[in-house]
C-alpha cells in the first residue's frame, strides 16, 4: 500500500524558518519524481514545486523560489519541504504528492500537514 | 504562468442530476489536464488524469472531456458521496497550476 505522510507542522513565529518532512512507503521511492502543494484555509490548492529522482532538477512556482527548498533523502524514503522567511501568507495545510508519470501523476496524496505562522 | 479559470465556483445540485464543472486555459495544454476531488479535511483525490482517463476505483459516473480549451468534468447522475470541492491541474507548462475550485453541494 502507498503511503505518504507528512510531519513537522505546527505554530512558527513569523520571520522563522520551518522544515516538513514525507516519509513515503508501498512504493520504490527512488523511481518517482515527488512534489509538494499547499492550501491556505479555505482557499484552492498551489502547486509548490517538485523534485526529480536523483534530486538533480527542482523546479518551483516564481514566487516561492526564493523562500523554499525541496530536497530528498533516497535512503531514507523522505522527501523534505525547507521553509524560511516565513510570513502570515504561509499558514496552510502542506501535501506532498507522488508525481510519477502521467498515468501516476499526482495519484498518491500525504493527509496533509498544517503549518500556522503567527506570533 | 498558465490560468486555469474555473467555473462554477460553487453550485447545489439535486440527487441524480448531470453535473458539469468546466476549466479553460489561458494556453494550449493539449490534454495535460488532471481533476481532483476534495471532501472536507481530507486530501485531493484525484478523479480524472490526462484529461479524459477515469482514474482507478473512481465511479463511472464520472467523466472528462475536452472541447478546445474548455475542460469539463461531468456526473452523470449525482450521488450524496459526490459533495465536495473540484480542482483541475494542468501540467503542461511550468508552474503547474490549478484552478480556484469548485464546491458542489447537494440540495
């Protein structure tokens, strides 16, 4: 069974930085490209940006190039989501999603992760 | 960035009902298209893949199609267990972007 689930949520104060992680099993790890998107509370889903299988291409939406960092550990089934500068804007449930080829693509959903930014 | 306008934003339907939930694009994106369906607190569930292909264990009252830009997603005869929000995705050009959703409610 394919599962995904995220952790490291929670409340961080604004200007912080916050790192989740997806540990994904039921599945080679290794074979698929993974991806995260978010939704803000009572918003539509944004597409946050994606990594390939050896991590040697990372590609994320313009506007939150500059303040996250997706990265992946093979070995250890994760797949991680580096938040800084984080600002009110930021507070949404975070999902990382399998983002294997199209027949695959975005087939598989983590149950979601909140992050709240405030003080 | 490619803009997924979706409409309706919302809509209440009756039981049995056809129900047609439309995306246009911006840009062409041939059929790189996916729609999701989200129930309150759970995580999207995607429904139809490549604009047209019935994901697997979804009912077969559910179906995609493509006129053009327009990109629907049609129930044709809807059930209570159909209430929730609908995302399209496309995925043919970087960054990947979704629609605003639609919530469907039963009346």
């Amino acid at each position: 069974e394919v599962k995904l689930v995220e952790s490291g949520g929670g409340l961080v104060q604004p200007g912080r930085s916050l790192k989740l992680s997806c540990a994904a099993s039921g599945f080679n790890f290794n074979d698929y490209w993974m991806g995260w998107v978010r939704q803000a509370p009572g918003k539509g889903l944004e597409w946050i940006g994606e990594i390939n299988k050896d991590s040697s291409t990372i590609n994320y939406t313009p506007s939150l190039k500059d303040k996250f960092t997706i990265s992946r550990d093979n070995a250890q089934n994760t797949l991680y989501l580096q938040m800084s500068k984080l600002g009110s804007e930021d507070t949404a449930i975070y999902y990382c999603a399998r983002e294997g080829p199209y027949w695959e693509l975005f087939d598989y959903w983590g149950q979601g992760v909140m992050v709240t930014v405030s003080s | 960035d490619i803009q997924m306008t979706q409409s309706p934003s919302s809509m209440s339907a009756s039981l049995g009902d056809r129900v047609t939930i439309t995306c246009q694009a911006s840009q062409d994106i041939g059929n790189n298209l996916i729609w999701f369906q989200q129930k309150p607190g759970k995580s999207p569930r995607r429904m139809i893949y490549y604009a047209t292909n019935l994901a697997n264990g979804v009912p077969s009252r559910f179906s995609g199609s493509r006129s053009g830009s327009d990109y629907s997603l049609t129930i044709i005869s809807l059930e209570s267990e159909d209430m929730a929000d609908y995302h399209c995705l496309q995925y043919k050009q970087y960054p990947l972007t979704f629609g605003s959703g639609t919530k469907l409610e039963i009346k």
